[in-house]
C-alpha cells in the first residue's frame, strides 16, 4: 500500500519559456500548488518534493509549503543540452530516486478523495490510457524529432522512422507510480539514459534548433513521447502491461485536450481533478474558483502568494533569485 507521495519541480524551463508553466500568472500557479500539496497531505503520511534551488526558494522558502521531506538536487543532474528543453526530467529524476511505493503527483491534480486501493496497491499505474495518439500533433511532430535524430535509444522502443504504428499507445501521467518499484526504477533509468546519453547532444542540439521554429511543439511533444509514450512501450515489452492500472479506465479517455462528459462524470464519482492542457488551466472561471478556495481555506499561503506576486512585479525580474 502506498503512503508516499512525490511531487517534481523543475524550474529552468519555467523561468526561461513564456508564461507560467500554462498558467496565465504567477498566481494561479502557486495557488494551485498550495491546493494540490495540501490536499495529498490528507492522505499520504510523507509528501516529497524534489526540485532544484529555484523551486526550493520559491515553494519551500518562501511560499513554505509543508512537504515532510526536500531533495535539492535537479541543478547538478540535468545535462546542459537538454535544461531548456525537458521540463519533464524533473519528474523523471523523481521517479529515479524512489526505493519504496509512491505515488507522483503533478502539481495540477487535486485528489479530493482517497484514490481507490486498486491504484495504491497495483504494481505500476497511470491516469489513463491514450490511444489514437498518432492523430495528435504533439505526439507526431515529438516521435519522428527523436526517432529521426536520436543515435542513442531504448532497447525495447522499437522504431522504424519515419513510420509510426496504427496502434500505440500512451499512458496520461497526471498521477503515476506503483508498488513494483524494481519496472519504475528501469524505466526512469531508461528514459534518463536516453536524455543524457553523450551519443544524443548533437541530436538534442538540432532538436533545440527546431523547436525554436515550431513556438515550443517540438519540446512540448519530446517531453510526452518520453514520459508518456515509452511508459507504455517498457511496459509492453517487458510483459507488464496485465498489471499495469488506471484510475480513469476508459479507453479513448481525451480527444486532445477535451475531456469526454462520461470522464467528467467518472472523475466528480473519484474525487479527481487535472487541469490538463492550455484551457483549463487558463479558464477564468476555475481560476477564480481556485483563488476563492485559497483565500477562503489557506489565507497563511495567500498571503505568502501575494507577497511573492507583488515582489515579482516591484522588481520586475525573478523576486525569487
């Protein structure tokens, strides 16, 4: 049974790319770190975040977010070609890290119930399966980056570019982890190798190229091929994917990013929230009702996001370096 929970964050992207990691403010964004942390902590006994100095200062010195446990390790860890293009290495390097059960939660996800114990207790799990993910630019325009360029990849990621294959699937990371801890660990490992092997700097050098040209498409889709795509590949290939569970387990969950009414549904019954994509995370309306929720429930953290927001535009650099 699982009773730790892991949250990521990797600042430079953040600090680098425009906006604030979807959100349309500095705001929205901590509020909803306030609420999704606090909520994990009704139940699970740890709550870790790792991150790098950045995130510390922000999250944990400043906004002092109760997570039972820190490691500040991210800036010594991500390789120099790939630190403005793999904003998901943070989660990746979090999952690395793990020698007992847990569960990775993104920032974005607020579980307001207890997750079933089929999810807590199953070997591996995700948040849903992603099917037809070949009709998705994001998946596309990411596959035949790497696949094109890459010298270096996975064993048990099968490619044949410039062809991709009617029926492969991805697994939604909103919330992952597992019991199996032996897989988890061999398929962080294996997506770092990836990133970091010295046989792939020239590749992610022309990827970096591209992805200038394309407003970002080509990391954003780098970032879920690798995370979310190889998931269920190493699952596949190392014969797991009979123990592999979602906590949403419907095919054809999302049509992009719009979630079918039945998901919508499933989720209120759950007790489950993710701000998926672009138009959740800037509807004025949910944002509202996030600020209301913060005021109302967590007036300590907004007053701490206030003084963090109005620092930022005094200074009108960073109020955090």
């Amino acid at each position: 049974m699982i009773t730790k929970a892991v949250y990521s964050f990797y600042s430079y992207p953040f600090r680098t790319r425009p906006g604030f990691a979807g959100f349309t403010t500095l705001e929205d964004f901590l509020n909803a770190w306030t609420l999704s942390v606090h909520l994990a902590l009704r139940y699970f006994d740890e709550v870790e975040l790792v991150t790098d100095n950045y995130g510390k200062a922000m999250l944990v010195d400043c906004l002092n977010l109760p997570f039972t446990k820190v490691k500040n390790e991210l800036d010594a860890v991500v390789p120099e070609h790939v630190k403005d293009l793999y904003w998901t290495f943070g989660k990746l390097w979090a999952y690395y890290l793990q020698e007992e059960p847990f569960i990775h939660i993104d920032y974005d996800v607020f579980l307001w119930n207890k997750l079933p114990d089929r999810i807590l207790t199953a070997p591996m799990f995700g948040q849903n399966m992603e099917s037809d993910i070949w009709k998705l630019d994001i998946y596309r325009q990411g596959y035949k980056a790497l696949c094109g360029h890459l010298k270096h990849k996975p064993d048990d990621w099968i490619v044949i570019y410039p062809y991709i294959h009617k029926h492969d699937i991805a697994i939604n990371v909103g919330i992952i982890g597992g019991n199996d801890i032996d897989f988890l660990h061999k398929y962080a490992s294996t997506a770092i190798d990836m990133v970091t092997h010295r046989e792939n700097k020239e590749a992610f050098d022309i990827i970096q190229r591209i992805d200038k040209i394309t407003d970002g498409n080509v990391a954003h889709g780098c970032n879920v091929v690798t995370e979310q795509y190889l998931y269920s590949r190493l699952c596949l290939a190392n014969r797991r994917w009979n123990y592999m569970k979602f906590l949403l387990d419907q095919k054809d969950m999302f049509t992009g990013n719009e979630p079918h009414i039945s998901v919508n549904r499933l989720c209120k019954e759950i007790g489950f929230t993710h701000l998926i994509g672009l138009k959740s995370k800037q509807n004025p309306d949910t944002m509202q009702r996030l600020k209301y929720r913060i005021k109302k429930d967590y007036s300590y953290y907004w007053g701490k996001i206030t003084e963090i927001v109005k620092n930022e535009q005094r200074s009108g650099v960073s109020a955090i370096r």
